[in-house]
C-alpha cells in the first residue's frame, strides 16, 4: 500500500534525477560544455539536493548508489528496485522537458569502448568512496551535502579523461548515451566495489552493524 511517505520518497528520487539530468543536458550541451563545468553543476546539483530532500529518500538519484547500498545491505531489494524505476524515469523525462526546450531531439549514440567502461568504474568508485562515508561516518547536513557533491565533481572529472564522464546510468537515459557495457555496467560495478571496500576496510567497527529494517530514509538519516 502506498503511504504519504512512500509516494514522497518515489517522487523525491525521480525529482531528483530529472534536476540532475537537466542541468547535465543543460551544460553539457551548452558553449560550456566541457567536463570542468559539467562537474561542477552535477556536484552542485547533488548537493543541493541532498540537503533539501535526502530527509525524504536518501536522495541517492543515482542508480550505483541504490545497488551499492543494497550490496552492503543498506536498503533492500524491494525499495531498490522502486529507487532505480524511480530514477531512470527521471532521467527520461528530463531529456523529454530539455528537448521541448532546445526544440531539438537526440539520438542514442555511443559504441562500446574499454576505456569508456574503465572510466566510468573508476568515476563510480570515487563516489560510492565518497557516499559510503556519508553513511559509516554518520555525516549530516551540509557536511554530508558537501562530500557527496564534491565526490561527485570530482568523480565526473576523472571519469571524463577517458571519454566518459556521467558516471550515472539514469543521467545517461537522460544524455542518450545509454550503452550497457559503458555508462550503465561500468559506474555499477565501481559503486559495488567502491561501497564493499569501504565496508570492509574504512568502516568505523561500530558502523558495520546493520539495522534490522535497512530502509532508504534511515540511511539518510546517517548522512
């Protein structure tokens, strides 16, 4: 059954990801839109959403952050899988709004390259880094808003230097740039490895005790 806390986390996320795509698209499409300034937006953006709805949801937005929680068993499969539908709409409706704006479509494009994958991991796992310490480290407020959204920037300008640089699989829904073996399964698996690794080595030992109901809004209650 659908409660008013449940309609408000799905909405938070897919919210969410649709501001994060659209200032993606916004600059990236722009005069500007080099991964500096991309970064810096994503980042931005991540934050400020972090702050204003993380309460809600968890404000994940990003789909390696919803399967790198549930790896380490930080939210289950069930509202997982709700986040990740929630999320890659958003991402599908930002591209719809952003193309009503510009009046002009987009194509799918993009072809598998192993860099693109090995730049996407790599970005993946310098935000799960970032996000799992969030939550081990228990950060609130503008603390945690502040780790996330730089570990974001940062991840997003490393990933670039091989050609990727969305490190986000529904932002790239979004970007058309919707390649299975690049921009989806490379920015997972580095959030899977970059939230287990965190958990086994960085973890404070009284952090690594999971609650008995794991659910989205309780992990950003730790942030």
């Amino acid at each position: 059954m659908l409660t008013r806390k449940k309609v408000a986390m799905i909405l938070a996320e897919f919210l969410g990801t649709a501001f994060l795509t659209l200032a993606v698209l916004a600059v990236s499409k722009s005069t500007i839109g080099i991964p500096y300034f991309v970064a810096i937006a994503a980042g931005v953006v991540v934050a400020t959403v972090t702050l204003t709805l993380g309460a809600v949801s968890g404000a994940h937005l990003n789909p390696l952050v919803t399967i790198g929680l549930w790896s380490v068993r930080r939210i289950k499969a069930a509202p997982a899988v709700v986040y990740i539908a929630a999320q890659l709409l958003g991402g599908i409706a930002a591209y719809y709004l952003f193309t009503y704006f510009v009046g002009q479509t987009f194509h799918n494009t993009g072809d598998f390259q192993g860099k693109v994958l090995v730049a996407e991991a790599v970005g993946g796992f310098i935000f799960s880094l970032g996000w799992a310490s969030v939550v081990y480290q228990k950060l609130t407020g503008g603390v945690a808003a502040a780790v996330i959204g730089l570990s974001l920037m940062l991840a997003v300008l490393v990933a670039a230097a091989g050609a990727g640089g969305i490190v986000n699989p529904a932002v790239a829904l979004g970007a058309r740039s919707w390649v299975w073996g690049t921009f989806v399964l490379g920015p997972v698996l580095g959030g899977i490895i970059g939230f287990n690794l965190y958990s086994l080595l960085f973890a404070p030992a009284g952090a690594l005790v999971v609650a008995d109901k794991p659910a989205p809004a309780k992990a950003s209650r730790k942030k």
